[in-house]
C-alpha cells in the first residue's frame, strides 16, 4: 500500500482527524488524477461514482437548462468536491470542469461512505465539510441578489488584485463567457460593463486588466 497517499490524504482537512484505520483502508480506492483544462471531470445527472480531493488548479460548476446555462460555483485547490452527492446518493446538480490544469485525488464514494459510517471523526468532519460548501452557496446568492452586477464585477476585480499579489495588473485566463456566468449575468451585459468600469478605475484591453485608479474601483466595489 502506497504510504504517500495516506500521508496525501491526512494533508487533506476532511481526512486529517480520520482514524489510522481508516485511511489505510481509503487508500487502495484512491486514485491520482491530472487534467487539462476544459475537462469535465462529472457529469450532472449522474450520481458520482467518486469524491475529489482538488489539489492544484481550479474548477467551474456548470449548470443548464434547456438552451439557458450559468456557473454555479468556481473553486481553487484545495478544495473536496461531491461530498454531499456521494452521501446522499443523489445525482450531481452541476457539472465539475477545470478551467486551468488541474491535480486530483479521487476516492472510490462507496468507500468513502462505508468510512464515513464507521468513524466519527470523519462523520463530523464531511459535516463539517458540508455545512461550510452550504454556507458558501449562501453567500454567494445573497451576493447576486443584493448587489447590483457593477459591484459584484468590481469586487472579482479586487479579489483578482489580491489573489494575484495586489499587483496592479492582471490577465483574465479563461473566457469571458465564463466569467459573465460566474458573475450571475449574460456575456452581452459583461461586456457593457467592462466599458462602464472604464470610469471607475479599470482599463480592459484584450483580456489584461489593468488599474488606473484604486480609490474609484473600491467605492464602487463597496457603494
């Protein structure tokens, strides 16, 4: 038995406080994973054959309706993905694809459940673990039906500032279909906005950002 996956899988916060026995039996399940970007990694409608355990790059949640679509959720490593679905045997609502290369660790769901029912520790954390993706998706409706779509595409760009060392500069690396939809809005309506956010501080040429004036793209980030 590979030892470096139980030492992958205590590195993981919902395995950390799992029993020993626990993880030596999870470990023949799990299986190492890399994609490219783009790649469906579930498919809505399906019940997930495994969880994930995202341990580099990111991902989108995809969601569709007849000809209507939207991303649900986007999230970055480290992240675990059809946790809920895996313990409730319910067909995934979204389906995962890497918007950028991506590592996982995917555990077989039937012995993750069967872990689950057997240790308490790891009982309480998949809670855990489900009551904070609960919380998450809260805030993010409570973020798109109570602030206009000027500040919530304002505030993506000071999260990106941010998460790119505040430098002053970035590229968006994915679509910007994708990031009309992460933002809860068309891609018609994006790009309206990227000329109104002109005014408030934010020079787009191409898929570079770039800032001209923090103070205006905060006040309206936070109006």
């Amino acid at each position: 038995m590979p030892e470096s996956i139980i030492d992958v899988l205590k590195s993981i916060p919902l395995f950390a406080t799992a029993q020993e026995e626990t993880l030596a039996e999870l470990a023949p399940t799990c299986i190492f994973q890399a994609f490219s970007a783009g790649i469906e990694i579930n498919r809505v409608g399906e019940v997930p054959r495994f969880i994930y355990c995202l341990r580099s790059g990111s991902i989108e949640g995809w969601s569709r309706l007849k000809t209507a679509e939207t991303i649900v959720a986007t999230a970055c490593a480290p992240m675990v993905f059809e946790v809920t679905s895996a313990m409730t045997n319910h067909p995934s609502q979204i389906s995962i694809v890497t918007r950028e290369p991506a590592e996982t660790l995917a555990i077989t769901a039937n012995a993750f459940l069967k872990a689950v029912k057997s240790d308490p520790k790891l009982c309480h954390a998949a809670l855990v673990h489900a009551s904070e993706v609960n919380l998450i998706m809260i805030d993010r409706l409570l973020d798109q039906k109570l602030r206009t779509a000027e500040q919530r595409l304002a505030q993506w760009v000071l999260a990106e500032i941010e998460r790119h060392g505040a430098t002053r500069s970035f590229n968006i690396t994915y679509s910007k279909r994708a990031l009309a939809y992460e933002l809860g809005m068309s891609p018609a309506n994006l790009s309206r906005l990227f000329n109104v956010i002109r005014d408030h501080g934010v020079d787009l040429d191409g898929k570079t950002m770039r800032i001209t004036d923090m103070d205006k793209l905060t006040a309206l980030a936070h109006s």
